[in-house]
C-alpha cells in the first residue's frame, strides 16, 4: 500500500493516462479526488475504482479558471483534511501541423493552457501542502532536445512546463515538497483505432524503444504511484523517463 492515508487530486481524471494513474493511486491506498470537464467520464472511473475497494471522489473543474481550481482545492482540504499528491494530466489542444503552416493562435495555445493550468492547480495544492511541510506535485510530458517535425506548439508547451516545474521544485523544496514529471515517449493505447496515421505513429515509438516494448498505461499509473509514494522521497527537481530507452538522456 504505497500510498495509504494519501488524499491525491488529478486533473483530466477522465483521459486514459488520467483513469490509469487514478486507478494505480487507488490501489496503492490513496483516496482520489477526480476533476476534470466530463463529470460522465470521471463518474465512470470512480465508479471502477470503488468497485475494487477504492475511494474515489469527483468533481467537474474547469482547471484554467483560477476561482474554479482554488475553490476546489480548498473543498478538497476542507473533505478530506488535507492533499499530499496534485497531478495535472489535462489535455492542451494542440494542432500537430508544421510551424509555417500554423495560425499564432493554434501555435500559442498549447503554451498559453500548458503554463496557465500548471501554475494554477500547483499553487492551489501549494498553499496546503506548505502547512503540512510535505506533499508531491507531478507533471507530464517532460523535455530535452529531441523533437519532430509537425508538432506545432506541443514540445514548445512541455518545454514551458518543465521550466515552470524548475522554478516550483526550487521554492517548494524547503518546504518538504516535491516536484517532478514523467514523460513517456508515447503510449500506444492513448491512441483510437481510428486516430489519423496511428499505425505508423505507433511503428514510430516501437522502433524508437531500446526495451522491444513500449510504455502502457498501466506502466505510467504504476510508475506514478511509486514517485508520489514515501518510497521516492528523495527524487524532486527532475524528470523520471518511462520511454524504454525512446528518450535518451
């Protein structure tokens, strides 16, 4: 029980990638507090997750309204009585085209909710955890060097994220809290059957793992759980790369 007596918030709790970390909390002991914009899509992941014994709490938030994600924090607390781990996993409505081909509001969009929503829904849970002296807050996506062509404003976002983590881990630290983020390289299940191109974006991230198998949801749920437990208590300030070796460092 990795993460009993831990009360976690996760944000775009009704995604895929959201549902699997969901999940991985709730079996590792955690009561979960689901927000996102589909109260159907969260109910149904609550609903799972009490069926195997879970606690599992929802909430329909509009985590890019600063009253909106600071009320529901504070409803969290007030529930609860406190909030160990906050992880954002909202989607950024990127348009993956070619730069030149972009409008400056499709390219600024991604960095615009990417920057907004990380800042808001940290510094909600921020301002509990600070009384508490401990806590965890975990981001997506994660940086470096590598990119490809086409991808519009996403990597530009998740560069911006992972400057905005530096800054958060660098004057939470003292606080006893914890910043980190978990990037994957893709995860094939993400992706419908009928997305555009799939197979060959899939062929891309297998031929790109050193592993000869490929990051699953259930690797990304588990993987999280181990980093917001006591267990990884000294990891902050960093990224953990989960690709199967896709993401050289």
């Amino acid at each position: 029980m990795l993460l009993e007596n831990k009360v976690a918030v996760i944000y775009g709790a009704g995604g895929p990638i959201g549902a699997a970390v969901a999940r991985a909390f709730a079996r590792g002991g955690a009561s979960v507090f689901l927000a996102g914009r589909t109260k159907a899509k969260l109910d149904e992941v609550a609903d799972e997750i009490r069926s195997n014994g879970g606690v599992a709490d929802t909430a329909a938030v509009d985590a890019l309204s600063e009253r909106a994600v600071d009320e529901y924090v504070d409803a969290v607390v007030e529930q609860a009585g406190y909030v160990d781990v906050s992880f954002n996993l909202i989607s950024l409505g990127d348009v993956q085209e070619p730069l030149v081909e972009l409008s400056v509001e499709d390219f600024t969009r991604p960095i615009a909710i990417a920057v907004r929503t990380q800042f808001l829904t940290t510094r909600a849970a921020a301002r509990h955890m600070i009384n508490r002296r401990s806590g965890v807050i975990l981001a997506f996506g994660g940086n470096g060097p590598q990119t490809l062509p086409g991808l519009g404003g996403f990597k530009v976002a998740l560069d911006a994220v992972e400057g905005l983590r530096r800054q958060w881990a660098c004057e939470l630290g003292p606080h006893g809290i914890r910043v980190v983020t978990l990037k994957t390289g893709g995860v094939p299940e993400t992706l419908p059957d009928t997305f555009p191109g799939r197979d060959d974006i899939v062929a891309d991230i297998e031929k790109a793992a050193l592993l000869n198998r490929t990051a699953t949801l259930a690797d990304v749920g588990n993987v999280a759980a181990f980093v917001a437990s006591d267990l990884a208590r000294t990891i902050t300030a960093t990224e953990v790369n989960i690709s199967c070796g896709a993401i050289m460092e």
